[in-house]
C-alpha cells in the first residue's frame, strides 16, 4: 500500500486509534482537531475515501459533542459522500439528528434517527443500530416511552457482541 498511496495505511490506523482514545474519553476537543486534520489530509490527498469518511464523521461527532452550534459547515460537507454508503451513512443521519434536536428541532431530529435506526437495520450495522436504539430510549425516557428503543438497544448490543 505504501507505494500505491501517499499516505501510510498504518499511521493512518495509528491516527484513528487516538481519535477513539479521545472519544471514549469524552477529549473532544482533541478529537475533533486530530480527526479534522486527519479529514483535511485525505481529501488533499484524494485517496483513501473509506477512511477520509471515517476522519470526516469522527470529527463531526466530536464537534457535534463539544459544540453542535458549530458543526453545520462540516455536517453540508458530509452529506454527499455519505450518500449511499452503507455504514457511514446511518452514522451521519445520526449525527444529523443529534445536531437538529440541539437546535429544539425535535420532530425532525425524531423522524431522522429513526429513519436511521431502520437503515442501519437493513444495512446489517449492529453498533449503529444500538446507537441509534440508544439514543431515541434516550430521547423518549422523559415522556416515559423509551423501553421499546431501549429493548431494541438491548438486542442491537448483542448482536455487536456476537459480531
């Protein structure tokens, strides 16, 4: 791969590791300047797509946990490349969401996540299904009506365990 690409296939594996250090530690600042800079070098680049995508939705959920008041120029930009992807794709609807209820745009966050939760499902993307189950049992907790959505996590999870 080294002399087919510019960019190294194993400090590019080194970088996503530290961003998911960075997310699992709730560092989103850092995560989201790493990841950023990481999205900013692949599109340089113009090689490597699968993981500019994977750089381009870790910095936006790392933006959209820091700050989702600043995370609409990035959210434009990843619209088109998601399209049709099958794992990034629910990613991003989700991060979507997530943004628009920040804002108070509760139904059509609503409406989004669980459009996602059904691709992911189609998509046969268990992490991503939990994730969304998650958050709309999340969501729905306040009115009392999130035990299907936490049940639906509940199967999702182990469905990732047995992956």
């Amino acid at each position: 791969l080294r002399e087919q690409f510019q960019a190294s296939y194993m400090e590019l594996i080194a970088e996503l590791a530290h961003c998911y250090y960075f997310w699992a530690h709730k560092r989103y600042s850092e995560l989201v300047q790493r990841a950023f800079r990481n999205y900013e070098t692949c599109k340089a680049a113009q090689e490597l797509p699968h993981q500019k995508l994977h750089f381009g939705v870790l910095a936006l959920e790392g933006q959209i946990l820091l700050d989702p008041a600043q995370s609409g120029p990035l959210l434009v930009e990843m619209n088109a490349p998601t399209r049709g992807k099958r794992l990034y794709r629910p990613i991003f609807k989700r991060l979507q969401a997530t943004a628009l209820m920040s804002e108070g745009k509760r139904g059509r966050a609503f409406e989004i996540l669980g459009e996602c939760a059904r691709r992911a499902e189609q998509a046969g993307v268990p992490w991503e299904r939990y994730r969304c189950h998650a958050l709309l049992a999340e969501w729905l907790e306040e009115e009392g009506l999130g035990e299907h959505h936490r049940v639906e996590a509940e199967r999702a999870w182990k469905d990732v365990m047995d992956e």
